[in-house]
C-alpha cells in the first residue's frame, strides 16, 4: 500500500482489511516534508511493516518492498503521479496495481460526480477511450491507465 497526502487514512483502513482476512500487508508512506508522512504510531498498528520515502525514492524503495514481500497487489491512494509509478512499478514487478484514478492532490479542484472531466484519464491501447475515474473508479487497475498520456 502506497500513500502521500492526505489519503493515509484510507491507506490504514485497507492494511488493516488486508490483515484482517488473513494478507500481509506493507504501507509506503510518500513525502517531500517528514511532517507529512503518516503517524508511524497508527500505521505501524495497522500494518506489518512501514517505509517512509520521499517521491524520487518510490520506485526503487517499492521495488525492493514488493520483491522482498512477493506482494501480488500493489495500492496506491494519493496523486495520479503516484498512481502512475505504482502501476509502473507492478508491471516490472508482475504485480497487479490498483491504484487511486482521482486526482488527490491539494490544488485540484474536482467535481467528484462527472460532470467536469477533471479525472479523465486515458485508456491503454485505445487512442480515443477515457476513463472517467470518479465515475467508472475511483480505484482502476493500473494497467487499463496509458499513464504517458495522463494530464
Ligand atoms: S471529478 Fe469531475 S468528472 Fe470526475
């Protein structure tokens, strides 16, 4: 599980789901200030193991956590920009990725109900096919995403 922001919330929740059914579950936390990463209290209540990591260092600290967990599912919950390296990485992993498609940044001024198309993003292998991520998400696979081409 890989989070930035303020979707940690979110991040626990699901480790604690993950754990609760009987899954290890991992959480990444990603920040530029080391004030805004997780509670480390709280998260490593919530999960088995817990790395804090500034953005340029995600790929490589999440490929090392996922070959060393042989994770089969990576999440992300943050920025499309997280979203996008977390799909990037699952696929070099062999992993599956399912990854936040809304755009969870502070300065992004959303609707949340489809209407302004600020969540679209592009589908792999289909020039002119959008997903709506608020609408048809907010979690999407992160293969079905051409990242490249996302805002
Ligand atoms: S957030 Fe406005 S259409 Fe998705």
């Amino acid at each position: 599980m890989v989070t930035e922001g303020a979707a940690a919330a979110t991040a626990r929740w699901l480790c604690e789901r993950l754990r609760a059914v009987g899954c290890s579950a991992h959480l990444l936390s990603v920040a530029r200030d080391p004030e805004q990463h997780v509670d480390l209290v709280r998260a490593r209540r919530s999960a088995d193991g817990v790395v804090l990591v500034e953005p340029p260092g995600v790929p490589d600290a999440l490929t090392g956590l996922a070959q060393s967990t042989t994770a089969a599912v990576l999440y992300a919950v943050g920025p499309v920009s997280l979203s996008a390296t977390v799909a990037q990485v699952a696929g070099q992993v062999g992993a599956v990725s399912q990854v936040s498609g809304l755009p969870l940044d502070d300065t992004a001024a959303v609707c949340g109900h489809g209407l302004c198309g600020a969540c679209d993003l592009p589908l792999a292998g289909r020039r002119e096919s959008w997903v709506r991520a608020c609408s048809d998400g907010p979690v999407l696979r992160g293969d079905l995403v051409d990242w490249g081409r996302a805002g």
